[in-house]
C-alpha cells in the first residue's frame, strides 16, 4: 500500500527574511498563540528550547561571533564596522534562518494509527528522532537551533528551524549565512529526496512493517512552507465539509423527526382533551348512577321493611280474618255464609298480597339492574381514567420535545428553519422511496 512522505523548505512568502517572520515561526511552533482551549502536551522539542527566536539568536553568535571579530578587527574605518551579525542579516531581508517541515504519513494513515495502536505517539517519536539526527549528518551546513514534533493537527509532522551556512567566504565575514549555497537543486534532489528519504523508508520498514510510497519520475516539485499549509488547509476544509454535511443531514432528520413529533403532540392533545371531556360526562353519570342506586338502596330497605310488616299482618290476619267477619245472619246455612262473605274476602287479601309481592320483587330487579349499570360505569370510569393519564403522560414528554423544535426554531431564525424543513422533507421523501417505492 505505502506510506507517503514528504519534506518542504520555506521559501517564497513562507521564508524567514526577518525578525517579524521569525516571531510568527516561534509562536507558531512553540503553540504561543491564544486559544479557547490551551493545548497541552501537543508537542515534543527534539532540539533547543520552547524559546525558538532566542534559539535562533545564540546560534547566530555561536556560528558567526569569531568570524565577526576578525572581520570587524581588519575594518581601518568604524562605520564598516558590523556591530551585531544577526541585526545586519535581517536588515538585508535575506533568509535569515530556514524552516524545514517533514511529514510520514497521510490523514487516513494516522486515522488508523490512532484506533488501533494506543501507543502511536511513542512510535514515531524515535523515527522523527533518528531522521532528524540523519539531517545534520547529511548536511552539516544546516546547523539546527530548534526541531519540535507537532501531535495536534491531521498528521504528526516535524518543524525543523535552522541557519545554512557558508564557510571560507572571500568578501565580508569569513562565515556567512547563504541559504543558496546550501540549499541547492542538487542537494534538494540527492539529499532529501534521496539519502535522507531512503533513511525514513528504513524506519517505516522498521516500525510500521511497510514502505514509503514509490517516489514519481521526472522532477519532484518540493512545496514551500506556506503551500504545504495551503495544501494541509484544503485538506482539513475538505474533512470539515463532510463533517457539516453530515451535521446538516442529521440536523434534518431531527427536525424531520421533532416535526413529526410536533404533528403528534398536536393529535394527542387533541385526543386527550377530548377524552377529558368524555371522562368528565362519564364522571357526572357515574355520579348519577351512584345517586340512583343509593337512592334505590333506600327504598329496597323500605320495601324489605314493609315486606316484613305485610308478612306479619298477612299471617296476623290469616289467624284472624274469619273472626273479623260478620256474623252469620238467622237461618244462613254456613255453606252460603262461606260463598258470601268469607270466600270472597280471602280473595281479595290473597289478591293484594300477590300484588304487594309482585311489586317488590319488580323493584328488587330494578335495583339490582342498576346496581350491574353502576359497577359497570365505574368499570368503564376506571379505564377511561387510566387511559386519561397515560394520554396525559405521553402528551406531557410530546410537549416537552415540541418546546424544543420551538428553541430550534428561534435559535436558527426563520429562513434557516425552513430551509432545515425543507431538506428533512426530502430526505424524509428520499428515505420513503427508498424503502417502499420499487425501482423498475
């Protein structure tokens, strides 16, 4: 498969041709800029300080201080006399030091470091290590002041900060900055495309079991420092664009889905109130109901009461209703005594008596027909008043999430709400289609 690779020096607009310039470097590899979040331990200095401007600045006197000495000690007049090396170089704005940036590896390389080895840091610390000790062995005109690993962007990647230096020079100091003299298309061809690129293919071999990718034929344009930001940049809006597509897609699902909610919530409330309204009625003829059946109550009581009195009178008058008769007339043989008087008033009791029963027992149906209508409105009661509250419990969690479609909504603005209505209705459409439309 391969791993790529690649090593930019700056040049053009991304070179260090001042102090301003070398500021900028320093902040930026040092992590010096302000943030929201400090970035901690984002970083590894392999070589000077976390202070790079003064790394830069001690290396200028260590390299240059001897040959500035005997310059300035052959000068008969003091005014070409060079008092610091350093401020007389950035006076120029020539390149006053040079940045090197090296990087093994792409985004979806570091991608699966990351998920599948917990130790990727440590990894490639030593190869950045190793490579940048390969660098000054190679070239030894690139004296180092500061070399710092970067772990907080797409890809780890190396900042490599120093002076090209010239030795036995004929005019001006015997030592002198020359990036042209170092930096050539022959050392840029042989020694970073070359040496220094089969040094790093021999660690990825190492520690990752794999080779860097196989190198193009014909001239290999190196990238300047800014173009490679340039190019890191477009990477990282390319990565940012998928991101807020899929922040958009998944945005209109939700409001898709709050939408349907909210349609719903409407439905349920709806419902519930007319379930209220409906348990209220039946509330009222329950209450009815109880009313009657206490009142039926009473009167079945009244009825057992009178019952108990009429049985007793009826036996009291059974043992004394032919002694409540006339008595017979003279020369009334018994038998017509029976058939005029007796006979007919036993039927008349017996009449009323069946009477009274008959409508006791009817009132006993009675009461007892509404007793069944009243345990079953209850019955029905109770299930409209469970179903009442768990209507009330789903419009309740209904509501709360069409509050938030509301909070969505104000917070979005009106033209970006619909535009997120818009797209949920395609991509509820789309998902639709996708499920149950048929493609012939």
């Amino acid at each position: 498969m391969g791993i790529s690779f690649s090593a930019h020096i700056s040049n053009k607009s991304s070179a260090i041709t001042g102090k301003s310039k070398l500021c900028s470097v320093a902040k930026h590899n040092m992590r010096l800029y302000k943030t929201e979040t400090p970035r901690e331990n984002c970083y590894d200095i392999l070589r000077g300080t976390n202070e790079l401007y003064s790394d830069v600045t001690n290396l200028y006197h260590n390299l240059f201080d001897e040959a500035l000495r005997e310059y300035n000690n052959k000068q008969t007049r003091e005014e070409r006399k060079i008092p610091d090396y350093f401020d007389a170089v950035c006076k120029k704005s020539q390149d006053i030091a040079v940045e090197m940036i090296v990087q093994i590896g792409d985004i979806s390389f570091w991608e699966r470091q990351k998920e599948q080895d917990k130790d990727w840091r440590h990894k490639i610390l030593p190869v950045y290590r190793g490579m940048l000790e390969k660098l000054e062995e190679i070239m030894p005109e690139f004296k180092i002041a500061n070399a710092v690993i970067h772990y907080d962007e797409t890809s780890p990647h190396m900042h490599i900060v120093g002076v090209p230096v010239r030795n036995n020079c004929v005019r001006g100091l015997k030592t002198q900055v020359s990036k042209r003299d170092v930096f050539t298309k022959d050392t840029l061809a042989n020694l970073l495309q070359g040496k220094f690129r089969d040094y790093a293919n021999e660690w990825v071999k190492s520690v990752y079991d794999d080779e860097l990718v196989v190198k193009k034929q014909g001239r290999n344009h190196d990238l300047t420092v800014t173009e490679y930001k340039v190019k890191q940049e477009k990477v990282k809006l390319a990565e940012a664009e998928v991101k807020v597509k899929e922040s958009l897609q998944e945005a209109a699902k939700n409001v898709s889905y709050a939408q349907s909610f909210k349609e719903l919530a409407d439905k349920k409330a709806k419902e519930v109130a007319e379930l209220e309204q409906k348990a209220s009625i039946l509330e009222t003829k329950v209450k009815e109901s109880e009313n009657r059946v206490s009142k039926a109550v009473r009167e079945v009581k009244l009825l057992e009461h009178d019952h108990d009195e009429i049985s007793k009178k009826i036996d009291d008058f059974s043992n004394t209703a032919y002694t409540a008769l006339p008595e017979a007339k003279a020369m009334m043989s018994a038998k017509t005594y029976k058939e005029r008087f007796v006979d007919p008033f036993v039927e008349k009791i017996v009449s009323l008596v069946k009477s009274a029963l008959c409508a006791f027992q009817n009132l006993l149906y009675q009461f007892r027909d509404l007793q069944r209508e009243h345990e079953k409105l209850g019955e029905y009661y109770r299930i409209a008043k469970d179903r009442n509250k768990t209507l009330y419990e789903k419009n309740e969690k209904l509501e709360k999430r069409s509050d938030l479609l509301y909070e969505i909504e104000d917070m979005l603005g009106d033209d970006a709400y619909k535009t997120l209505v818009n797209q949920a209705e395609a991509f509820a459409d789309l998902e639709y289609e996708k499920r149950y439309v048929k493609v012939r």
